[in-house]
C-alpha cells in the first residue's frame, strides 16, 4: 500500500523532483499556501504526510502547521517541514509541537523520502504494539474509540505502562465505575480524540511522556481542561513531587496503591 503525500511547496524544481523519486512508495498530491487549499486535500486525499517546504518560520507558517498538528481531524496525519537550519532552528524554538519531523536542508529527495518512510513504520508498528498491551491488558478485543460507555456509571480513565497495575485497578474498579485502561499517554490522547472522561488516574513514570507531559497535553485541549486528574506514583523525589503540585492536580496517590484512600479520593471527586 502507498502512503499518500500531500506537498506544501513553492518550488516548481522541488516539486517535479519528489514527484520523480516517489516510486512506488507514495502516492503525491500538491496543495498551495491558501488553507482552504489545503484543507480540502486533507478531508479529500486523505494523506499519511503533510510537507510544508519553507525558509521562513513566521507567525502564519506556525498557525498553518498547528492547524494540521493539532485538529484532532487530521490526528492520522504526520507534519513534516523542511527548510533552511535556520528556519528549523526556529520551528524547534517556537513552537516544536507544530511537526512530528524537522528536517534541515541540503538534503537529497532519495534521503528524504527514506527518511519519511522509516519514521510512518515506526508509527506503524508502534500503534499496532500500543493496540497488541492495549487488548492484551483485558483479555478482550482492543476497545472501540468511537463507542461510548453503555452504562449509567462515571467513567474512570486509567494511564499506566504497568499491566499488573491496570489490570488489578480495573477489577476494583469496575463494579462501580465504568473503567478504561490505557499502557501510555499517547494511546490516551488519541482515545480522548473521541471520548471524554470524568476523571483520569495517571501514573507519573512512563516511557515516552512522562504523567505530567501526558497532564499539560491533555488541558491544552479545551474540550478535556475540566477533568479531573489523580496522581498515581511511587516517586519520593521532593523536587518531582513539587512539580505534580504546581500542575494542580484534583489527587496525588503514592504506590503501593492504599485501596481504600483511592476510593474515597475518587468519591470525593467524581461520587
């Protein structure tokens, strides 16, 4: 199967020249600056990669990525940007989380599309390995993210990397609580793409993103900034604990987990 390109570039050199090293790999599509352009070939290509090729980091460059990077409709798709060093100097700078990709000029079309297709299969493998521990940790068929909770329950969003954790959570839990568990805060962030919750448990140490990245990403989405978040940690570093504090979190409970503390914190929040 071909991943499909969608190309923000104004060189016509540049563009004929990725057109011809594609192969059989991609499939290409170019789109000018104007957004409605580009919004179009997102909703009608439906691309795997959106390239922006650009010397300038301006305010409008980085609006432009964020409403691609950031749109939970276009969650699937993976922002690359190449240009000058000093133009990725100031992607990084000002705003990092505007591409999944930076890449710095000269570079050879053959190396950067290589460059391109080894970063979609590392993409590609870790979410079938998030899916594999996410249906692993219930014995069951992965969730279905579009479907929502069938009960009349709270519903109580775990975040953890330690199955053992999840699953002994989980079957305290749920009797009372409609529960979803989650191995990373990536796996989180897509599942809240098209749920919500009414509170998250979230462990502070995971490989990846850290509890408190996974915390700042969640209330940067307008839509989740309500829900309440309980800590979940066995650190006893002073100066990390310090730093959970000032995210302001609703609870903040060490391991190993008092069962008890946890059900009276979550019925103190939630009921």
């Amino acid at each position: 199967m071909k991943y499909k390109l969608l190309i923000n570039a104004r060189r016509a050199t540049m563009l004929k020249d990725i057109f011809i090293h594609a192969g059989i790999w991609f499939e290409c599509l170019s789109t000018s600056d104007c957004w409605e352009d580009i919004r179009a070939h997102l909703e009608l290509f439906c691309p795997d990669v959106y390239i922006y090729f650009s010397d300038e980091a301006s305010g409008d460059v980085i609006k432009q990525l964020n409403s691609v990077k950031k749109n939970p409709q276009y969650s699937r798709v993976t922002v690359v940007v190449v240009g000058s060093e000093e133009f990725c100097e100031d992607i990084e700078r000002n705003d990092p989380e505007s591409a999944d990709l930076i890449i710095k000029r000269p570079i050879t079309t053959e190396k950067l599309l290589q460059r391109i297709t080894l970063y979609l299969e590392k993409k590609k493998q870790e979410e079938e390995e998030q899916k594999k521990a996410a249906a692993s940790i219930y014995n069951e068929p992965e969730p279905d993210l579009f479907e929502m909770p069938k009960s009349g329950k709270k519903h109580v969003l775990i975040i953890d990397d330690d199955r053992n954790i999840l699953k002994m959570l989980k079957s305290a839990l749920e009797e009372r609580y409609e529960v979803t568990v989650m191995a990373s805060g990536k796996m989180a962030r897509k599942y809240l793409e098209t749920r919500t919750a009414d509170l998250i448990l979230l462990d502070y140490e995971m490989p990846g993103e850290s509890g408190p990245e996974v915390l700042i990403k969640i209330r940067a989405d307008s839509r989740l900034i309500g829900i309440p978040v309980v800590f979940l940690t066995g650190i006893s570093d002073k100066e990390k604990i310090k730093s959970v504090i000032m995210l302001n979190p609703q609870g903040y409970l060490l391991k190993p987990i008092d069962m008890k503390r946890l059900f009276s914190t979550i019925e103190d929040i939630i009921g």
